[in-house]
C-alpha cells in the first residue's frame, strides 16, 4: 500500500502556512472571537504582518502553536492536523523538556504522589510548591489529589482483570482513562457497578494512556509508542468479540476519531479489492459482525477527514485501526445500546440531582454524543437536570496542559469565561463526563461536579 507522507518542513513554515491560510479565510476571527486564543493570536499576527509590515519572530510562531489544546471546537479540522505537526516538528528540533514528559504520564505521577493525599503533605505550602516545580505544575494551580487506591487496584480485587472466556454474548473491554483510574475511580466503579446490575461481564485488561496528553505537545515518540501497542491490543479484543467501551469521552475521541483519521483511504480501499465505497477487511476467524460472515464493512466517510498528519500512526495497521475505532463505544451510546434491546430494566425514579446542569464536553461534541446521557436520563426518570447548550462552551483545562507554566493562564481565562456563563443559570451543580472539565469547575467555582454515570448508577436497580 503506498501512503503519501508530506515532505518534512521547518516547524516555523508549518506556523507560516497556517497562519496564510487562516488569514485568507477570516471565518474564524468572529466566529472563535473569546473562545479561544489560537485564532486571536493568529490575526493579530496577520493583521500585524499586513498592515504594519512587522513580521512574526520565531518566538512568537512556537507561542502561537502553544495556544492550542485541541478542545476541537473550531470548524477547520486541516487547520488542527498542522497544528499537531508544527508542534511535533519544533520537539522534534528543538526537545522536549523533562517536566513535561513527566506530565503527560498521569500513571508515573500517580505512583511518586499516591502516598501524599494521605500524609497532608500537600497542605505544607512549600512541600506543595516543590512538588509543583518537579512536575512543571504552575504555582496557582492546585495540585493533583491522587486516590491512593487506583481503579486498577480495585479492579485487580474484583476479579476485573481476568479475561472473561464465555462466547455468544455481550462482553465489555473496559478502557477507563488516565483520569478515573487514578483521580476519580468512583467514576469507573459506577460503570462497573452499571453492568454488573445489567449482567454484562466487563474485563479491565492491562492498559495505559489513549495518548491525548503526548499528542497535545507534539511528543511524536511516545505518542507512537502507546498507541501501537494498544491498538494491536484492542484489535485482538475485539476479534475476540469484546465491545470497547470509554467512560471518557477524550479516550473515545481519541480511539474513533483521532488514530483513524489521516489513512489513505483509497489506497486501504484497492488494497483490499473492495467494491464501490466500502472495506470488507477479511479479519480471523469467529468475528461475525453487520451479518457479513467474517467481513466488517467499514464505510469511507466516517472517516475520510484527517485530523491528524498521517506520518504520527503510519505504522500502525490500517485495518486494525478502522475495526477498533468502529467497535470503540462511549458508555452513554453502550448503555443506550443495551436499553434498545432490552424490554425491562428496573429503575427507581430520582430527582435527587434537581437543579444540577448537563455540561456536554468538547470531544463529546465532536463525537455527536451530547445527546446520549440526556436520552439516558429521560428513560431512567432521571428528573430536573437543565442542560448548557453552548456550542462554544469550553472549560479550557485542556487536560495536563493546564496544569503546565505555559498555559495555565490562557487555560484559567477560559473556564472563567464559561463558568460565567454557567453562573448566569444558577445551577446547584454539573454533571459532566469529562473528568478535566471536572477538575477546572471544581477548582475555579467550587461546584459539586458529578459524571453521569454516578447518577445512572443510582437510578438502575
């Protein structure tokens, strides 16, 4: 199969690029105007460049590229794929700084401060702020209250871990997210417990980032190296007849939308001697899906847009990419799923979370999946949940990189923005499923912020 790979370009013509074609189009100097700062800073560049004849320093274009956390909120998908590889080109060129690869891995973080929650180490002002410098934490940030028991950990307990042999029915590879696994495993607990109550068997298998945190800094290496080996994984599962399922609507972001995106469709397409427009990839033997025998149907336009430059997942199989991002589920769309099928489930009413309001997230959005918890709610007699309904809503956190020296302020500037917004509805708290999202409410408003499925979980009997 030949895969057209753009030839390599200095990150500065990368930024140069984006900004002349950005420039040209101008949609999105009203339309992203103080929702985000990539495209403000974008026209002053061009403006400033035009109209006074004062070129952008080298400086400024990294700082531009930095102004972007990926939240996909804006129109222009082409425009966040360069985005994605002028940042790599700058590490590739120039490095990347060890306390930022020492924030993208939650994991590692988690096993060094685990312990401290506990101790109240953390409320010692200068114990906290060395803590903060190690981590590349800005100093006004709070810092990360890491569970000292993980998911994982409780998982392992409940038996979770062990690969669940019975065939012929619904079984879930659980792919829970950095976040719930080491900050909010109540939020997994639930959807274990969810399906538990619907007799669907989950299998936690040995996993680690989705590698968002990694692609948010261009860090190419290690970007590739998480996600070769878990797709080879997923791809393995879901042969062996496991849906996947994300309580985390980055990961699921990520798996269907991001890692498929950027294949040379056409070139999949011959290869596999396919008819008209769609893939019949001849997988192994026992997968029988959309009733064609061992043949999965893969239609081109999910996913013909690129997000992503094709050289970052080049040498991750075509093929295993498209089946895992098509069998990859968010839990709200699993659960609505199973409901279709099923004539009775025992719930119990609740109004308990009267007043609280739905804040659907950034890659939420993207995915067309802000509807499914409402749905959810409407059929569970879930009652008294209002919903934001701001296309352009966006908390700003950007996961790690709110936390970072670079980005804290832009990141905190955003989520006051919103949560001015959201004050405006006075609600007595959020429900979310992003865990960020979480993080940045709680934090700059001290809301009482709840995910979805810890509400579900009360209202299935």
């Amino acid at each position: 199969m030949s895969i057209e790979v753009k030839e390599k370009m200095d990150p500065e013509s990368i930024v140069r690029e984006i900004i002349e074609e950005c420039g040209d189009c101008d949609v999105c100097r009203d339309l992203m105007d103080g929702v985000c700062f990539f495209f403000l800073k974008l026209y002053e560049i061009w403006d400033k460049e035009k109209l006074e004849g004062i070129k952008a320093t080298p400086s400024e274009l990294r700082d531009l590229v930095e102004c972007c956390h990926f939240c996909a909120i804006c129109p222009c998908e082409p425009v966040r794929a360069k985005i994605i590889r002028a940042k790599t080109a700058f590490i590739e060129r120039d490095g990347i700084p060890w306390t930022v690869r020492l924030l993208e891995d939650v994991e590692l973080m988690w096993q060094i401060l685990r312990k401290i929650p506990a101790s109240g180490l953390l409320s010692n002002r200068i114990f906290s702020s060395a803590c903060k410098k190690i981590f590349g934490i800005h100093q006004e940030r709070q810092m990360l209250a890491f569970s000292e028991e993980s998911f994982d950990i409780w998982a392992k307990s409940r038996g979770l871990k062990e690969p669940i042999k019975v065939k012929d029915c619904r079984k879930v590879a659980y792919f829970v997210g950095c976040t719930g696994r080491f900050l909010f495993p109540q939020v997994p607990k639930s959807f274990v417990e969810i399906m538990n109550r619907l007799g669907i068997p989950v299998y936690f298998f040995d996993q680690h980032c989705c590698g968002m945190p990694a692609l948010l800094e261009g860090d190419k290496k290690r970007v590739f190296s998480w996600v070769s080996s878990q797709i080879k994984q997923l791809f393995e599962l879901v042969v062996d007849g496991y849906d996947v399922v994300c309580s985390c609507p980055t990961c699921s972001f990520m798996l269907r939308k991001v890692i498929p995106a950027g294949i040379n469709y056409e070139a999949l397409r011959k290869m596999l001697n396919a008819k008209d427009d769609r893939v019949l990839a001849s997988l192994k033997d026992g997968l029988d899906l959309q009733e064609e025998g061992e043949n999965i149907s893969l239609h081109g336009k999910l996913y013909e847009t690129a997000l992503v430059n094709e050289e970052y997942f080049i040498g991750v199989d075509p093929v295993e990419r498209f089946v895992v991002a098509s069998h990859t589920f968010d839990a709200g769309e699993y659960l609505l799923k199973i409901l279709d099928e099923r004539e009775n489930v025992s719930i119990r009413s609740s109004d308990s979370h009267r007043g609280y309001l739905y804040f659907p997230p950034c890659h939420q959005r993207e995915q067309k999946g802000e509807g499914h918890y409402l749905e959810l709610f409407r059929r569970l007699g879930i009652e008294g949940i209002s919903v934001f309904r701001d296309s352009f809503g966006c908390c700003g956190l950007g996961g790690i990189r709110g936390f970072s020296q670079r980005y804290y302020e832009k990141s905190v500037e955003l989520g006051k923005r919103l949560i001015e917004k959201i004050g405006k509805m006075e609600p007595l708290g959020i429900v979310t499923e992003c865990l960020s999202c979480r993080i940045q409410f709680e934090e700059l408003a001290d809301y009482v912020v709840v995910h979805p499925l810890e509400i579900i979980s009360q209202a299935i009997d």
